[in-house]
C-alpha cells in the first residue's frame, strides 16, 4: 500500500491535473509581518540575551537588500564562484517513461541545482550569510551539517575569505559520512561531532545556537535551511529564491511560459521555497512538497512534520513539530540525513495552512528506486534528498495531461548517499 498522504483539502493528485485549490485571500508575499510571523508561524521565541543581536542583524539584511555594491558582490561570487546559473534541464528520457499508449504525456525538466559548486542549493544562502557577517565585522562562521552539504559549502566560502570556520554535526552522521568531514577539515574548517540528544541534525543546530549564544560578538551562526528565528527563515529565503527567479526566466525561454507543477523535497524546506518563492501568487502553478515518509507514515519512523505534524516551537520559530502530548520532539527518521529533522520551516506551515501548497511522503524504499530510476534513464545521480521528489512522479505523472510541464528541484548531487544506496539496493559496498 502506498504511503502518499493527503493534506490541506487536496485530492490526490486533483482530478483535472491542472486544478490549484483556491486559498484564502493573503497576499503571499508580505510575509513573514515586522514580527517575523507567517500567519501564526515563525517568530522569535529567544531568550532576552539573543534579542538584540538578531534585531542587528535583520536591520542589517534588511539595509543590504538595497545596497548596489552588496547586491554587486553577492552576484559575481554566485556566477563565479558558485556557478550560477544553472540548467533548466529538459528529462526527455524520464518524461518518455511516463507516456502514455494514446498521448505524449507530460514534460518534465529538472532544476540543477546539484551542478553547483559544491554540488547543491547550499552555496546560494552560504555566499549571502557569510557575506553580510562580514559587513557585522564577525571574524568566526559556525554552521551545523547533516549530510555534510552545508559545511561544505560554508567552508568552502570561509577558506575563499580567510574566515574561521567551525561546523557541527550529529555523531551519527559524523561517523556515516567521513568523506565530507574529510573535505570539510581540508578547506579548513574544525568539525565538532554532537553526542547529545539523538545525536542527528536537531541536535547539531541546537549546538550550534549555543555556541552563537557564548559569543555574539565575534560569531555569525550560517544557518542552512528557512528554521530558526526571525531573520534566519526570510534572509535564507531571500537567498535561496534566485532558484525560483531564475525557473521562470528560463522557463519563458524554453517554452514561453509558466511551469505548471513545481516538485520539490521538504526537509527543513530551504531549496523549496527558493523554488516556490517566485510563483507562489501565480494561483495557476501547483506547489508540491514532498517530505520523508521513512518507513511508512504509520510507523513511527519518518521525518513528516507537515503531513503527520502538530504546531509547536522548536530552535526559536513555530512551525509544524513531530511532538508528543508534553510538546517533546519526536525521534525520526529518514534514509536522508537531511530529511531526518522533526520539525519544517514555518514558511512551508504556513504554506500549508492557507492551502496554496500540497504536501505528501515519499518512503525510503520509493526514494531508493527513484535514485536508481534517474540513474539509468539520465545518466544524473541525484541526492537522496531530492530523489524523494522525483519518486513522487510516479503519482503525479499518470494524472496529468499532455503537456503539462513539470519542474523537479534538483537540489543535490548523490555522491554523499552512495554508501547509504549501495547497502539498501544490494550493490557491491567498497567503502
């Protein structure tokens, strides 16, 4: 039995294939209000001692979003050195697979974000972050990591600036991917493996929020997703949503309109909501998130915070929470380290809640085979964080029409997974 689930009144997938459910009357973008809120979500739910320093830096984010020489800089290290733009790629041999016998069925094209340097999305809010904590005059970046992606990136731009680099990361993950922590320790940066707690990636950013809470007059906290509390969820977006501005440019290129379904993985939901950002009042293109289902959504064993979810607060913003009745966090679970987080950030909440955007799971068995699926057929090997959203074309695909295009966030390559891939789909493991 599948394991896709329902949310915000849609049926699944919508029986037209074209149908947006109408949601309430909010003007999308104004959000997150002065008080950092989306809706009911996010916020800052900090103590005193944290105030002060995040009210600097969101007057500081704020003044730079106008600032020619800030905006000058930002886009030369993003084409230079991140290697942006990247492709708007048109999947014909994954789009041939879902023909059907009496049409052409849809087209689908994958978003390269996996072809940035360092080999995902992270760089695009690492360069902006670290960037503006220059401008605060902070010497020391600190940085929490899953699959090793974010502290890749943040170290990269650090030895690129000559900026102290500390990156923490859950023991599990420190112990599974000692190919990253390898990279990371020859870009230079020191990474600290977290012991506490369930030893994941909830537990390396609450590492890392105290540690920026010991020293807020040197450190700058790089937070990698839309978490945290206001600014971190606007300025990642913000950062982030070159991916979405650049989608639709391309899109008008290559067929002179709009996508009709944008596809994107929901871990904390940083690459999603770049991707989603740009077309989020445009009430004609669907918004599909798909998060970990893990092991069945019934299990006990996922990371589904929008699908399976309550509201609470977790890391400073309120947001949808894995929780039990005492408002504790949920262990999880995912064959994705970058899934594996129980809460989402509260753009994505509050997505959900005005019904602009339908969320579902993907189970790590649908998610392997779609990594192998995307392997042969287009010769791309994809994160595992990514190959959830494309394991969701297997429901969507059928439903739709002749025609339609459909955008897939490619938000990461997949060399950081291959030890994982290797030892669940059977393959020689020569690591």
């Amino acid at each position: 039995m599948h394991t896709l689930t329902v949310l915000s009144g849609h049926l699944s997938p919508p029986s037209n294939g074209w149908f947006v459910k109408p949601y309430k009357s909010v003007a999308v973008k104004a959000f997150p209000d002065e008080f950092g809120k989306f809706g009911r979500f996010g916020g800052r739910f900090v103590p005193e001692v944290l105030v002060s320093a995040l009210t600097e830096l969101e007057s500081a984010f704020r003044s730079l979003a106008a600032n020619q020489e800030f905006q000058r800089k930002l886009s030369l290290i993003l084409r230079d050195y991140a290697g942006r733009e990247t492709p708007l790629y048109f999947a014909e041999n994954l789009s041939n697979k879902y023909k059907r016998s009496e049409g052409e069925g849809p087209k689908i094209y994958l978003k390269r974000e996996d072809l940035n340097h360092t080999g995902s999305h992270k760089i695009n809010n690492v360069v902006g972050q670290v960037l503006l904590a220059q401008t605060l005059g902070k010497k020391r970046i600190i940085a929490e990591t899953a699959s090793g992606q974010h502290g890749i990136a943040t170290a990269s731009l650090c030895a690129k600036l000559g900026m102290e680099c500390v990156v923490y990361m859950g023991a599990q993950d420190f112990k599974r991917d000692p190919l990253s922590i390898t990279k990371m320790h020859l870009l230079g940066a020191e990474v600290r493996p977290v012991h506490s707690g369930t030893t994941t990636l909830r537990d390396a950013v609450s590492e890392a929020i105290r540690d920026m809470v010991s020293d807020l007059d040197s450190t700058h906290y790089v937070i990698g997703s839309i978490i945290g509390p206001h600014p971190f969820p606007l300025m990642v977006r913000e950062f982030q949503a070159v991916i979405g501005r650049e989608t639709r440019r391309q899109a008008m290129e290559k067929w002179g309109g709009k996508p009709n379904v944008l596809v994107a993985c929901v871990g904390r939901g940083s690459s999603a909501i770049g991707l989603f950002h740009e077309f989020d009042r445009d009430e004609d293109v669907r918004l599909i998130g798909v998060e970990a289902a893990g092991q069945g959504l019934d299990s006990g064993r996922h990371s589904a915070a929008l699908v399976k979810g309550e509201v609470g607060v977790l890391h400073g913003a309120m947001s949808y929470l894995l929780q039990d009745d005492y408002g504790q966090t949920l262990q999880t679970h995912s064959i994705s380290p970058c899934m594996n987080y129980p809460g989402v950030g509260p753009e994505h909440s509050f997505l959900k809640d005005i019904g602009r955007a339908e969320y579902y799971g993907i189970t790590d068995h649908e998610a392997l085979q779609a990594f192998e699926r995307l392997a042969r057929l287009e010769g791309i090997v994809p994160g595992l964080e990514t190959s959830h959203a494309l394991a969701y074309l297997e429901l969507l695909c059928p439903e739709l029409p002749d025609g339609a295009r459909v955008v897939v966030n490619c938000n990461s390559e997949g060399t950081k997974d291959l030890q994982a891939v290797a030892r669940h789909l059977k393959y020689p493991n020569l690591f």
